[in-house]
C-alpha cells in the first residue's frame, strides 16, 4: 500500500434482505468495514461469517459509522428502524423503494436531525449486485456533496447515476423505468397469449419479439424532441390516424384468437381521444399530455 493510499470506508447497512445482503457482500468482498442489523437478526448471521459485524439495534449500528445506508422493506420501515438513531453528523443514504414525495419528506426528516441524505433508486436485481458489465446502476439524488464524497464506495456493489438536488428525482427516474418495464411486460404477454394456441413454440417466437422491441426502442428518442421543440408532426414517420386505424386489425386478432383485449383498449382509446382532437398528423407524444393530471391524483 502506498503513502497515498486510503482504507476502504466503512459503512453501516440496515437492512439484510435479498438486495442488501448482496449490496453487503459486494462491500465486504471489497474490503469494506460493515456493520449490518436486520429487524430479524438470524437474517443477518450468513454475512458475519463473511466479515460482518452485526449490531444489536439500529441505533448502535448507526453509531459504528458515518455512512448509513438504509435498504429496508418500505419508507416506514426507515423512520421506525431510525426513530431512536442519533443521526448528527451522519452521512444517510437510503436505498429502500419509495415514492418520490417520501423521498422528499424523509430527507427533511433527515435534515432536520443533523444527517446528510441521499436517495438512491437501484436498477438491478440482488444477483446483478457486484457483477460488473451487467448493465446494473443506481440512481441517486439529494446532497451532492455526500455524494462526491462517498461516489468510490457507493460505486462498489454496481453503477451510480447522479440525477440532482431534488431528493425525489431518483425515486422519479427509478419508477419512471419500472412503469415503461411494466408496459412492455403487458405488450409482451399480450404477443404470447396471441399464439398461445396455435403451432408456434414460444421459444421459437421470442427472439422475434426481443428484436422487434429492441428496434422500436429508439422512438423514445424522437418522443423526447417532440416534447422539448413543442412539434409532434415533426419526423413522424407512422401518425396516429395510421395508428387507429391499424388498431382494428390487432382488435379484430384478438377477438380471432380468443384473447382478452383489456392489456391494449386502455391506450387504444387515449390514442382515438387525440386523434379526435384533430392531430392526426402526429405519432402518439400527445397522449402523454392526456394523462397529465393535478399531482397526486390517480385519475
């Protein structure tokens, strides 16, 4: 070790389920000090036999260091588990899934108590956790100095994407991805329950359904420009008149084939709302303003 050199940080984890005992094991593996506690301390047992050192109550374990990272079930989870921590002087990133609004409250929550917060929305599955050039990352947002400060170590178990001050801005990023991962999924299971039927072996047609929405990907691109220059018409190449027309045809298979058409009618009908509106020289960047409504609304 050079003059120059530095000891890996230690950090504090609470929370040792699939995701954090893998974010655990990534750090330890990488000669991090961990101090872990788990609401179920038998949960926690595999790691010390790996290096950790399990702490009796999360306050303690938030004692052991100034870095605390918080993967836990829920944003409850965080405020109960913290609720007799002393949190003056700490460094608090919090990795539990939440909401962009209580990423925004937990950080004043935070603040308020003398921590540092960072939020981070994780973008990788436990097994993708230490295992480099598998496409996993992190998002992050809140105190950006925390974050320069710790980036090395936070790097260690996958990749780090800084999104702003907002501490609500990874959460957003975070469950912006997972809704267009959930729409995909329903366009997916909708193609396989139209050939579920037939003589076509499934395994056969997914690589025809990866390629093809792996071709169509990049017209989230052309999405973004509409959106930023205010022009829909603007290199459309497919307008939405096309569009609805074509929906015929894909609801008459349906009906063909006996499959349930209640995974496509819902935009279906934002789609044949806009072009109703007269835009029917647009592709379908207008129906995103149909589904804007007053936040908080579910309707």
């Amino acid at each position: 070790m050079t003059a120059n050199a530095t000891s890996p940080t230690p950090l504090t984890l609470l929370g040792t389920g699939a995701m954090g005992s893998a974010l655990a094991r990534a750090w330890l593996a990488a000669g991090h000090p961990v101090t872990v506690w788990n609401r179920t301390a038998t949960r926690a047992q595999p790691l010390l036999a790996e290096g950790a050192t399990l702490a009796a109550t999360a306050a303690e374990a938030v004692a052991a260091n100034q870095l605390v990272v918080a993967c836990l079930l829920d944003d409850a989870s965080v405020g109960d588990a913290l609720a007799d921590a002393d949190l003056a002087g700490r460094d608090l990133v919090n990795l539990t899934t939440g909401t962009p609004g209580q990423a925004r409250d937990r950080a004043a929550w935070a603040q308020k108590r003398g921590a540092r917060f960072l939020d981070g929305g994780i973008m990788a599955t436990p097994p993708m956790i230490g295992q480099a050039g598998v496409g996993g990352y992190v998002f992050y947002s809140g105190s950006r100095d925390l974050f320069e400060e710790h980036r090395d170590t936070l790097a260690v178990p996958t990749g780090t994407t800084y999104v702003g001050a907002d501490p609500g801005f990874a959460a957003l990023h975070d469950v912006a991805l997972l809704s267009a991962m959930s729409g995909m999924f329903a366009g997916i299971s909708h193609a396989f329950a139209l050939i579920r039927r037939e003589d076509i072996a499934p395994k056969e047609f997914a690589p025809l359904l990866a390629g093809w929405l792996a071709a169509m990907a990049p017209a989230v691109h052309l999405t973004a420009e509409h959106l930023h220059s205010g022009d829909y018409t603007r290199g459309v190449v497919s307008n939405l008149a096309m569009m609805v027309a074509g929906n015929t045809t894909l609801l008459r298979t349906a009906q063909e084939q006996g499959v349930s058409t209640e995974l496509l009618t819902p935009y279906m009908d934002l789609m044949q709302r806009r072009l109703a509106a007269r835009h029917s020289e647009e592709d379908g960047t207008g129906i995103i303003d149909l589904l804007l409504r007053e936040p908080g609304s579910l309707r």
